[in-house]
C-alpha cells in the first residue's frame, strides 16, 4: 500500500521574532512552494529515507534530519504499527528560508503516515505530531510556523490566545525573495534572546512596537484596505528586526533594491540573518517586473503571491 501527504510552506507576514514573546504575527499559507511525501511498506526492520538532502536508512539521518528521525517512529508507535516503510521526500521548499520548511515536512510526512495507519487525517490528529517535531527541530517555537502549515489558512496569531482566521479586505501583491543564504531559526531567537537579557529596556521596547505594528497591519488589511499603509508598516518592521540584529548584508541588498524600485515596502520574513525578504508592490505588472529587478540584484529565486485575490 502506498499513501501521501502534501504540505505546502508559508510565511510570516509580520511579528516574527516579537511572537515569540507574546506579540501578535500574522502568517499566510505560501502554496507556491511544497513538499510531497510517499510511504510504501518494505521488508526489513529499517526505515529508508530518500531524499534531495539525504538518502539511506533514516536512523542514519544527519543531525539536522533529527526532528524527521523522531517524529517517524513517534507516529507509529503511538498506533501501534511495527512496519518498516520507505519514505520519498519530493520538496520544492527551499530549506533555511524562513518558509516554515520544517513544519512542512513534519505535516507532510505525518498526513501520509495518518492515512497509512487508516487514521483521520485532519488537523487536529496531525498538529499535535507536527509540534513534537517542531519543537526538536527548534526548542521553543512560537508554533506559528506548524498552525499556518497544517491549517492551511491566513493566521492571526498569539502564543497564549492561539490562533484565529483572518478575512482579507485587501489583495497585498507580494513578491517573496530569496537572498539564498539559510536563515538559521533557532540561532537567531537565542541571539534576540540574549539581546534581551543584556538590554532589557531597549530590546522590550523593539519588541513591543512589532506587535503593535502587527495589529495595524492586521487592520489594515481586513478593514482598511490601504496598501500604502500597509508598505510604511512593513520598513518601520524591518528597521526594528534590524535592531535585534537578525538582518544581514543580503537581505539588505535586497530592500534597497525594492524600495529603489518603487516597491510600497520591504523587510525580511521569517527567522532573518538570510532567508527570504518580502517586498509589498502596488500591484501585479509591478509585482512581475519586481521579480527581474530583484534576480538582477542577486536574488536566486523569487515568487509572486497575490494574497487574498
């Protein structure tokens, strides 16, 4: 028998880094980008992984595959299941990017183990599993990453309030680059971490007006509709993650290059220090010629996302 699971990626519209300490994020399904995983039953005591990354028998998986390594027989031991399985990872989300590659996967591979085991296959059976992987993969996620993923729907969310839906009021052209450099997640929130350890006064502030610029965003675009607004909002973001020390040269290079452009606003998404900026265009002929722009000035790979169109 074999069975799948498909999961596409996201990305944080605003309040990354700031959710993590109790601030609002905004958060949309990324569908451009996804990952495919397909199980059959082989003989044998061994699970084998195959993979773009790695191929071989998964206990022998590379540390950064440990979350993987552990989510699979967490699964089936859960359902009481001995099989030995083959397991073929078919991804086009780019690892390190700030696209949530780790939630994909996790939800991909459970939604393909679930329906293995003859097991529903909706969200709350697989969030649960998926956060057991996210919490390996990163220590203390903000759980945005595995909600957007496995609910596959605009998120409004706050780590003691969970998570609610959104209804835009606004289609938000976004053209979503790629600097090519991994953005390390678990890295970059110990150093923001640390930051507020050493400068609690300062860094608290930073973190309090990211939130505060997650709730005008969020207004703006379920009620206002203002794509101006929503672009000033998205460079006064940027410039506080640049005080927490999570931009880089690369994705520097990039803002500039947009806003040079005429782009309404730029900043980074996701964890920073690489990964992918996201650029708000007025509209979809700016959007397209913002693409070329972008890959002149050293993107390795952009995308177009017409958000609530």
């Amino acid at each position: 028998m074999t069975t799948q699971g498909i999961a596409s990626a996201k990305f944080i519209l605003c309040g990354e880094h700031s959710v993590v300490y109790g601030e609002p994020a905004i958060s949309f399904p990324f569908k451009q980008a996804h990952i495919i995983t397909t199980l059959k039953r082989i003989e044998g005591s061994q699970h084998e992984l195959f993979s773009d990354y790695y191929t071989g028998p998964l206990a022998q998986a590379p540390e950064k595959l440990t979350a993987i390594k552990a989510l699979v027989p967490y699964v089936l031991k859960r359902y009481k299941c001995m099989d030995a399985l083959a397991i073929h990872i078919d991804s086009s989300v780019p690892v390190g990017r700030g696209l949530g590659s780790s939630a994909v996967v996790a939800t991909s591979i459970t939604r393909a183990l679930l329906a293995y085991l003859k097991q529903p296959v909706i969200s709350d059976s697989v969030l649960p599993f998926v956060n057991f992987s996210e919490d390996i993969a990163h220590g203390n996620p903000s759980g945005i990453d595995a909600i957007t993923v496995v609910n596959e729907q605009a998120a409004w969310f706050e780590k003691e309030k969970g998570v609610q839906s959104l209804s835009l009021n606004v289609t938000l052209p976004l053209v979503v680059a790629d600097t090519g450099i991994p953005s390390e997640t678990r890295s970059s929130v110990a150093a923001v971490r640390a930051l507020y350890q050493k400068n609690n006064t300062e860094i608290a502030g930073c973190i309090a007006q990211l939130g505060d610029i997650s709730r005008e965003i969020g207004k703006e675009i379920t009620n206002e509709g203002r794509l101006e607004t929503v672009g000033r909002l998205f460079n006064r973001s940027h410039q506080l993650l640049k005080q927490l020390s999570v931009s880089s040269p690369e994705i520097e290079n990039l803002i500039d290059c947009a806003l040079a452009h005429d782009a309404l606003g730029a900043k980074l998404t996701g964890g920073g220090r690489g990964g992918c900026v996201l650029i708000l265009c007025k509209n979809k002929t700016q959007a397209v010629a913002m693409t070329k722009q972008l890959e002149a000035a050293g993107a390795v790979k952009t995308w177009i996302s017409m958000i609530g169109e």
